[in-house]
C-alpha cells in the first residue's frame, strides 16, 4: 500500500508496507532491555486453583498477566504527567500518529564523568526542521536492546539542547537512551522541564520517547513516521516508531 504526500511543497511516495522499527520490544527474563534499577519485566499465566492459563499446561488458551514498567523496560513515550503532579494521560494528550521525523546522529562530549549531547552538537548536526526529532548515540551497538543501565550513568541530553529544540518547534523528542537527564541528578530533570517548558507554559501536546534503537541501516535524514503509542490512561506507555523512506516523485 502506497500513499502520496507533501513535504515542504514537494510530492513525495510513501510504501506503507515497509515500515522501519525503532522499538526495543517488552521482554520477559533476563537479557533485555533494563534501567531505573527495576527487575526485569515478567509475564506469568494466570494461576486460579488448579487451573494454569497456558497451553502447554493444559489450558485452552494463553491467559498471562505481565508485570512492567513503561520507563524502564522498553521504548516508551511519556508527557509532562511524568514531572506534573496533574494527571496528562498519554492517551489523552499525544494525537499526532502521523509525523516527519529527522534522524541525527551524535558522538556525545565527554564532560567529566558524564556523556553529554549538547546544544552545539546538535545545531550542528540537525539539517531539517521537523515536528520529531530521532537522536541516536555512539556507540551505536546492538547492545542497546540489551544493556541493563542501572547505575551506569546512560548518555543524556544537556538541558540547553532540550530548550532549543522546543523553542525552534520540536513537539516530539526521541533518544535511544533510558532519558534525556543525567540518570541521578537530584530529581532537577532539566532537560523534561526545559522541553516541555513546565512549568510556566506547559506544552502538553508534546512528547518524549526514550529507550529507542535505531540501527545503522537507516541514515540520517528526514521520515515519515508513524509513532504507535499504546492506549494506556498514564503518563507514559510503550511505544512503537515506525520509520518511513520518502521517495521523491515528478510535480
């Protein structure tokens, strides 16, 4: 299936067929995808007397509870519900399913004992002017989808970065680390609190999606992207970006 759209005045193509992950997907056990110190995420069949709900154990079905975290498990997307003592459901407030994304890439600046993406990394970096922004780290290992960050003290974004991206129109942040602030800074959350300018005028229509992949097969530049965001009534849910080529047609 195919769909023709605009893109700054141009006619371009889209295959809708041939979607691009960029989510680690929610796993149980160990060997996935782990931060913010929690055990690893679980999905157990339901247990009621003598009955399993699993197939092998006799059941007719599959009947499993599961057990996680959005923010530490997987990719996941979050509104400001997440700094705010009000309630901002990502099912409520996050509407745009259909977007142009940019994909930067940046080797982050070692300042002192921190990895940091800074503002001047990124002005330097992002060529395009788009509704979401794709940061992806170096190194850029498949180990991603399997590190557990837990006291590792991840790659984050300086909050100067964060500031800059919503003053030139950023609604949707996206990074391949567990968050866009330091892993312990004392609760300050600089970078959330500069992106979603809260709490002086809260953009809550905007998002962060951290806990990406974005594999080396796919370059920087500019996608069509449809983020698929799970109904959950909390401030964040998991997620899953699919990125798209643009394929240029004749006006």
């Amino acid at each position: 299936m195919k769909i023709q759209l605009e893109y700054k005045g141009k006619p371009f193509q889209v295959d809708l067929k041939s979607g691009m992950e960029i989510a680690i997907p929610l796993a149980a056990g160990p060997g996935h995808v782990l931060a913010w110190y929690l055990q690893p995420l679980t999905i157990e069949p339901v247990r009621m007397g003598d009955w399993v709900g699993e197939v092998k154990s006799g059941a007719a079905v599959n009947f499993r509870n599961i057990a996680f975290n959005p923010h530490g498990h997987g990719t996941h997307t979050e509104t400001v519900g997440h700094i705010s003592p009000d309630d901002f459901p990502v099912q409520e407030h996050f509407r745009d399913f259909f977007c142009f994304a940019t994909v930067v890439t940046i080797d982050p600046e070692k300042l002192q004992d921190d990895h940091v993406v800074t503002l001047a990394q990124l002005k330097s970096s992002l060529k395009e002017m788009t509704e979401a922004v794709i940061i992806r780290t170096l190194p850029n290992t498949a180990d991603k989808c399997s590190r557990n960050y837990s006291s590792t003290n991840p790659t984050y974004l300086d909050h100067k970065a964060a500031e800059w991206l919503r003053d030139i129109g950023v609604k949707h942040l996206m990074i391949d680390t567990p968050s866009v602030d330091r892993e312990e800074d004392g609760g300050a959350l600089l970078s959330h609190h500069a992106f979603w300018n809260y709490p002086a005028a809260t953009r809550i229509d905007c998002t962060i999606t951290e806990l990406i992949y974005v594999p080396a097969a796919i370059a920087d530049g500019v996608y069509f992207m449809n983020l698929q965001v799970a109904p959950f009534m909390n401030d964040a849910a998991p997620s899953r970006p699919l990125l798209f080529h643009l394929q240029p047609l004749q006006p």
